[in-house]
C-alpha cells in the first residue's frame, strides 16, 4: 500500500443533504483509505483546476473533467466516478495521459426499479387528483362511503414495453411480471427474433406502459418525439428514469394537453437543474407527475455507491486491477 496521497471529493452535496458528518449518508468507507482528503459539497468549472493542484485521485459525481483541465492536473492518476454514466469525463483524453477512470454499477436498481412502479401506480391509482380531492373535502361531503371520482386502473393483464434491456431493464421486468403484467422488449438488432423482442414501432403501439431504460447517446437522443408518441394508445403511460435527453418534452406535453397520452412519470429533465421556464415542470397537467431526479437516490443506494466507489480506490492503491475500468 502506497503512503497517503492528496485526493478531493469535488461534489459531495450530490450525494446527501445532510452533510459530510450529517445522519444521511456515512463517509467512513472513503475517509478509512489511506488518502488526504479534502471534500467540497459542490465544485465550479473555474474552481475544478485550482482544488486539484497536487492531487493523485478526484472522486467525482458529476463536475466535468474534460481535455483542457485535465493537461492541467499532471498528477492526477485516478477518476473515480460517483455513478454510473461517465459522459462528464472525456475518456479519450484521460486515456493518452494515462489516468484511469472507473464508475460504480448496479448500486441503484432496487431504488429505481421501485421508484419506476411509484409512478406507475401512482399514474394509474389517480393519487395525486384523491389527495387533492380530500384536501378539498369532497370525501367528507360524499354521500357515499368511498369516492369514484377518479377512475382507477390494475397493473394486472397490461402489457409493459420495455426500451434498454440491461440491469434495470431486467429488473423492471421481473417487477411487471410479479404484478401480471406481460412483456415485450424494444429490439436493438433487426436480426434479433427472440420471443418477446420487438421493433420500437410495434413496442409502441402494443405496450399499456412503456419504460425507458436506455443511456443517453447519440442513437438515443430525441428516441421518444411526436412521432413516436402518435404510434402509443391513447390510455398509455410513459415512464422515464433514465436521461431526459431521450424524450422530446414539448412533444410529451402536447400529447399529454390534448389527450394523446394516458400519463406519464418523468423523473428526468433534459436540463438539470431545470430552468423557471420548464415545459413540464410548468405544465400544471393532472396526468403528468415529475420527480427530482431521485429513481436512484435511497439512502441504502448511495451506500452502496460509496462503498463502490472506496471498493475501487482502494483496489487501484493497493496495485489490484482497476474495478469497473471504462477507459
């Protein structure tokens, strides 16, 4: 094991609320490695060069690193992304100065597998319209013992269209399957003709509940716009836990004014924070529901991340093979 060496944690603020010695999330896997740490809760672009003078390893959520400020840190070895996409490191720079980048996988799918069917039933339950119904005291002037005013839909005999078919993709569909729900998958290979797999077009049209687990990229930005929205039944749900790149939001809210659309779940905006000025977020619509960017973000997930993320420091301290390697 190498002797303590300078590392900075430049955005702890991404991870918890409740500080570095708040009761939110515990930091004692990353202070017990034999680094000199300095933490900061959030990190400028014009700060990132000046805080990392002298440092071997940055831990990283989401602050940039890209060509021009990395051929400024010449003694950074090591990027240990704090999740699991790694667009705001640029790999191919990191790779010709020879510092390695990892991320950490997995940690969050039972936190956003959970969080996808909250939408869900919360969409198809009509929550949000009884909650506001009781707050206005339309139970307490019933004449009856329950109210109907909303009607209410079953997740069983759907069927769930499911767009990225990895760790998350698999785990929503173990979760659909426990509640009746019956499959089809967005194929990515015209080639690929195994059962259940299907072209995007008739994914669209057949599925009751389609949900995004797919990166952001190239191919996948703009995936879902009006012309994918107009294939989807009237009564759908659309669910989006992944990036907000890969859905047009202007699109998704016409379809949602004028009735195209049943509802939809978005936990994912395609700029983040968002502006005063957000499509959805000023939409006002009752069958749309937004969340903060928080599918991934249980306490018992961010533990996991930081477990990952010391699991993989310490392996490259010790000389091991680096975990999760992406570059």
């Amino acid at each position: 094991m190498v002797a303590n060496r300078r590392g900075v944690f430049v955005d702890t603020g991404s991870l918890t609320a409740g500080g570095m010695d708040g009761p939110d999330l515990d930091f004692s896997a990353i202070r017990a490695l034999p680094i000199d740490w300095q933490y900061h809760p959030a990190t400028d672009p014009d700060q990132v060069v000046e805080r990392l003078q002298g440092a071997v390893v940055v831990v990283t959520n989401k602050v940039v690193f890209d060509a021009s400020r990395l051929a400024q840190l010449p003694d950074l070895e090591l990027i240990a992304v704090a999740a699991t996409g790694v667009n705001n490191v640029d790999r191919e720079a990191a790779r010709h100065q020879g510092v390695g980048v990892c991320n950490v996988t997995g940690y969050a799918t039972p936190s956003v597998v959970q969080h996808v069917f909250m939408l869900l039933l919360c969409l198809l339950r009509r929550l949000p319209a009884y909650t506001t119904a009781l707050k206005q005291g339309r139970w307490q002037q019933s004449p009856h013992f329950c109210l109907l005013d909303y009607p209410i839909e079953e997740l069983q005999g759907k069927t769930l269209g499911i767009i990225g078919y990895g760790e998350l993709g698999r785990a929503v569909a173990r979760m659909g399957e426990a509640f009746g729900m019956s499959l089809l998958i967005a194929r990515r290979d015209p080639q690929d003709q195994r059962p259940g797999r299907v072209d995007l077009a008739e994914l669209l049209q057949q599925a009751d509940v389609v949900t995004l687990h797919c990166p952001l990229s190239e191919q996948t930005r703009g995936l879902i716009g009006a012309e994918q929205l107009a294939l989807m039944k009237p009564d759908a749900m659309l669910i989006n836990t992944a990036r907000g790149g890969i859905v047009d939001e202007l699109a998704l809210y016409r379809a949602l004014a004028n009735g195209r659309l049943g509802g939809a779940g978005i936990d994912v905006l395609d700029q983040e924070p968002p502006g005063e000025k957000s499509t959805l977020l000023k939409a006002g619509l009752d069958n749309l529901i937004v969340t903060p960017h928080i599918a991934w973000a249980s306490r018992a997930a961010r533990r996991r991340l930081l477990d990952q993320v010391a699991q993989n420091i310490d392996s490259y301290l010790r000389g091991g093979p680096l975990r999760n390697s992406v570059v």
